[in-house]
C-alpha cells in the first residue's frame, strides 16, 4: 500500500513537470517577473548603495511573494479545464497526495528559481554576502509556504479571475513577509535569527497537512 | 434539552420562527444597554485629567476593537461547523457575520486615527495593534471578496468556511510576528492601553458600551440572517405562506 501511494505520486509529479519543461514560459515567467520587480527598486528609490542594502530583504521578499503568486492561478486550472480532475477525484487515490504533489510541482517551477535569482538580486542590492544562507534559507522555507497557500487560494477560486486568488492568498502572508524579511534584516545586524526560521519550518511543518487537507475540501466543492 | 433546541435552530424555519419571537426583548434590551452604557461614558464619565473629553471616543473604539475581532472568532467557530457538520445555518451565519466583523474593525480603525491625531500628533502609526487591525480587516475583505465571486451560495459559504479556518490559525502568528517586526524595527513608542490605572469610574461605562455593542451586534446578525434565510428559501412553501404570498 506504501508503495502505490509513493508510486502515484511520482507519476503526478513526473507528469506535471514534463509538462512544465515543455513550456519553457512556466518556469521562466516568475524568474524574470523576480526580476524585474527587484530592478524597479533601485530606479524608483535611487543608485545609492546604503539605502539599497538596508532595503534588500524586504524587496527582494516582495518580489518572491509577488512572483510565486504570478503561476499561482495555473495550479490547478488546466487540469480542470481538461478533466484530469475529474479522472484522479474518480480514481482511489487519496486526494491528499494530488494536491501535495501539485504544491511540490509549484514550488519546483516558482520557488526554486526565485531561489536561484535571489542571489542575483541580492548582488544587485548591495546585501552583503554574509547575508546570501540566511536569505536562501528564509527562501526556501517561506516560498514553500507560499505554495502551500498559493494552492489553497487557486483551488477556492478554481476558474474565477487569476486576481482574485492572490487577493484571497496575500493578507494571509504576512507572517511569512514578516519572518522572512526579519532573517535578513537580523542576519544585517549580527543579530541571531534562527528562532525565526524556526517558526517559518514551524508554519510549514504545520501547513503541509493542515492546508493540503482544506485544499483538498476547497477542489472538491466543485464537484457537487 | 440543549441538544434538542440546538438541532432545532439549525432548521432555518425554526430559527425564522423563533427569533420572531425573541427579535424584541434583544432589540429592546441591545437599545437599552447601549444608550445608557454610551450616555454614560460620552456625558457623565469624568474627563481625563491629561486628555481632557479626547479619551471618551474610547466608548466606541475600544467595544468595536473587540468586537471585530471576536467577531473574526465567532465566524471561524461557524465555519468549522460548516465543514465538519455542513450545517447551512452555520454558513448563512457566517455570511451574515462578515459585512458586521469587517464594519467593526473599520471603526475601530477610524476612531482610533481619530483618537491618535489628537494625542499622538498623527492619524496613523506603525504599532504592533494598529497593524495587526489593519491585516485583519483585509482578511475580512478577502473572506466577503471570496463570497460574493462564487455563485452557488452554498459552496461559497463552503468556500469562506475554510478560508476563517485559515485566517482563525493566522491571526495569531500575525500577532506575535507583527510584535516581533515592531521590537526588531524600532521600540515601542506608544502604549495606550496599558489601563489597570483607569478608575473604576471610567471602567464601568466601558463595560457597559462593552455588553451593549455585543447585544448590538447579536440583534444586528439576527436581522441578517433572518432576510439572508428568506432570500435563499424564497421558493419555499414556509416562506411563501409567512409573506402570503400564493404559489
């Protein structure tokens, strides 16, 4: 029986990211969304290198929040759309496992190459590199939480305006902006900031069952 | 007994039928108790010997803080029941709770710029209160946004009955995270309510604004609900017989 939980979910995954590196635009869309957002700072702001690093973490967290919720409205649209929904809701499969393979898949095409331009961004805005693992670190887990809330909010406004759930998604990420942004901010000061990343595992340890399971509730009110 | 009533009070008629009956003695008593509670604190409450008459819109502002986020609870507390049981009284109540909760917290919003320009010098500061008010009114927003975008009401309750759920386990990480961002960014300017010291002469009327804002509110939710039940049981016999109207 473990097995074929662990087997389905591997098909799910490798299914969805073939599809994902068919269209190069999925995954490449939010690096350069990323991107350009952090570029707009020094330009509406001013060059000035002080400034810049003092307001790093909390445009480069801007940023990530803002591109990881661009792809958010395609999680699970398409499979809608087409009926694959359908076929897995029908299949006996535990629902569960979709949709924490759909989250998985999210975070592989948005939170990872957030991940990966961050360190651009950051050379950009002059963070100092001490700063570099504790901002990939607040990353890695707050992008994932995203993820998790992204799903949530795609599946309550499955095929609703794309607008709509970022709106529904964005208050509920403060924590994240907060303890994310904080990380850095600390790690610029020496100052000690494990006990945020802490609580940001401690949102995300929490939220794989606990939002997994409400976006499992929220897919299913379409099919009543 | 309890079990009985409550089994009964999720049927919308029989809820229809007796808060007919009860609709007066909470509106009188809601009237009541907030007239006296406000008259007391606006007009007879001593005037604070630093801010002068300033303080009294405290009457309003602290009962409708409370309120909106109580009323954030109360929502949560349905929606759970709409989840688990798929009561449908819980989710007509959690529709007709939000528009009240988000009005709350937008007046404990603007009375306390109000209150702030006076005594601090400025409409709004970045406090760990302030803010976290602040959030808690967008998350109301997205819940009535979330509601009024999906057409089945049904399924719309259903949708904001999870999102509460959400917001019910957020908002205190929003709390304490706000907290902690304030101490990190810069200290603690201002504390207002730091008011075991206000005598009990002050305190009393607040008590009484207290209770009569929840009253209020409860006789507000009920009127709510009452029409929200009439609108979705409208081709129902029970509601065409009540408004006399033949089928």
């Amino acid at each position: 029986m473990h097995s074929s939980i662990f087997d389905s979910l591997s098909i799910i995954l490798k299914r969805d990211l073939m599809i994902a590196f068919r269209r190069s635009s999925t995954y490449i869309t939010p690096l350069i969304f990323f991107l350009i957002v952090v570029t707009f700072f020094p330009l509406a702001l001013g060059p000035q290198e002080s400034l810049l690093s003092s307001l790093a973490p909390g445009v480069i967290w801007i940023a990530a929040l803002l591109a990881s919720l661009l792809a958010v409205e395609t999680i699970f649209s398409e499979d809608f759309r087409d009926g694959t929904l359908d076929d897995f809701f029908i299949s006996l499969e535990p629902s569960f496992i979709l949709v924490f393979a759909k989250v998985t898949i999210h975070w592989l095409i948005t939170g990872l190459p957030i991940l990966a331009a961050s360190s651009i961004a950051a050379i950009i805005l002059y963070l100092p590199l001490d700063s570099f693992i504790p901002m990939l670190l607040s990353l890695l887990l707050g992008t994932s939480f995203m993820s998790l809330l992204g799903a949530l909010g795609a599946a309550l406004a499955l095929g609703k305006s794309a607008i709509l759930s970022a709106i529904i998604v964005l208050p509920f990420s403060v924590p994240t902006l907060l303890m994310g942004t904080s990380v850095i901010t600390s790690s610029l000061n020496n100052q000690d900031f494990s006990g945020f990343l802490m609580i940001m595992g401690a949102m995300l340890a929490l939220g794989i069952p606990g939002l997994c399971l409400l976006t499992v509730e929220a897919l299913l009110l379409n099919y009543e | 007994m309890i079990k009985k009533w409550l089994i009964e009070m999720g049927s919308p008629p029989l809820f229809y039928k007796w808060s007919t009956k009860t609709l007066p003695w909470l509106f009188i008593s809601a009237i009541l108790i907030l007239g006296i509670g406000l008259s007391w604190g606006l007009l007879f409450a001593p005037t604070d010997y630093k801010q002068g008459d300033v303080y009294r819109i405290l009457y309003i502002h602290v009962p409708s803080a409370i309120l909106g986020q109580s009323i954030f609870m109360f929502m949560a507390f349905c929606g759970f029941i709409n989840v688990i049981w798929r009561a449908k009284i819980s989710g007509m109540m959690l529709k007709s709770a939000a528009p009240i909760g988000v009005s709350f917290t937008l007046l404990a919003l603007v009375t306390g710029s109000i209150w702030g320009k006076p005594t601090w010098g400025t409409w709004w500061v970045w406090d760990a209160r302030l803010t976290s008010t602040l959030i808690l009114f967008f998350i109301y927003a997205a819940l009535i946004g979330l509601h009024s975008t999906i057409e089945d009401k049904t399924k719309a309750d259903r949708a904001v009955s999870i999102l509460s759920i959400v917001g019910l386990a957020i908002i205190p990480v929003i709390k304490k995270s706000v907290d902690w961002w304030q101490t990190l960014h810069q200290p603690s300017t201002f504390t207002i309510t730091s008011s075991p010291s206000m005598s009990p002469d002050m305190y009393q009327p607040l008590l009484l604004c207290l209770v009569g804002f929840y009253l209020f509110f409860a006789l507000l939710l009920t009127l709510n609900l009452r029409n929200e039940i009439l609108e979705r049981e409208r081709t129902r016999n029970w509601v065409k017989q009540l408004l006399g109207v033949s089928s």
